[in-house]
C-alpha cells in the first residue's frame, strides 16, 4: 500500500477496524464514568461481563477496550492508571539518563 494509503486508513473512521474500534472506546468511556474510580477488576472475562451494558452500535461483545490505556483504567480504576502514568514516566527518565551519560 502507499503511504496516502495507509493514512487514509489510520484517520478514516469510515473504515470498519476503526469504527469498530471507536465504539468500544465509546463505550468503555460510558462505563469508566460509572466505575472509574474502583474500577471492574483484572481480566478479560470481567470485562466480557460488564461491556454488553456499555456497547455501542451493535457491538455487543469485545473482548477488551482495545487500548491499553482505556483497559488498565477500566480495570483497576483512575488510580491505577495514574501510578501506571507515574511508572511509565520514571521509566523513560531513568532510562534517559541512562543513555545521555
């Protein structure tokens, strides 16, 4: 494919990966306002229960949010997702410092 292409693809919510993709994250964004905080608990089969409740546009079963972001906080909740922000932070800084000296 060529590059025109392949952006085409990547900013087109035309195309039915991203739309599918887009309405998961619709509605994961619906249930983190309703268990943000504590979130629904680790793993796929917590999710598949709960997700129906929240689904969009006929897309009754996903097997996870489908970003990692969106999946830990949907998981273990706003907190875990911060410390993952904060891991993940002093992470590249160390590894920075690592490689600039």
């Amino acid at each position: 494919q060529s590059d025109s292409a392949i952006i085409r693809r990547i900013t087109s919510f035309g195309d039915s990966s991203t739309s599918y993709r887009v309405n998961i994250w619709k509605g994961v964004l619906q249930m983190l306002e309703d268990i943000g905080f504590f979130g629904i608990g680790i793993g796929e089969e917590a999710f598949r229960k709960i997700y129906p409740l929240y689904s969009l546009a006929g897309i009754e079963a996903a097997p996870h949010a489908h970003n990692l972001y969106l999946q830990i906080a949907v998981e273990m909740g706003a907190v875990a997702l911060i410390f993952f922000f904060i891991l993940l932070t002093y992470a590249i800084y160390s590894l920075s410092i690592s490689y600039f000296h």
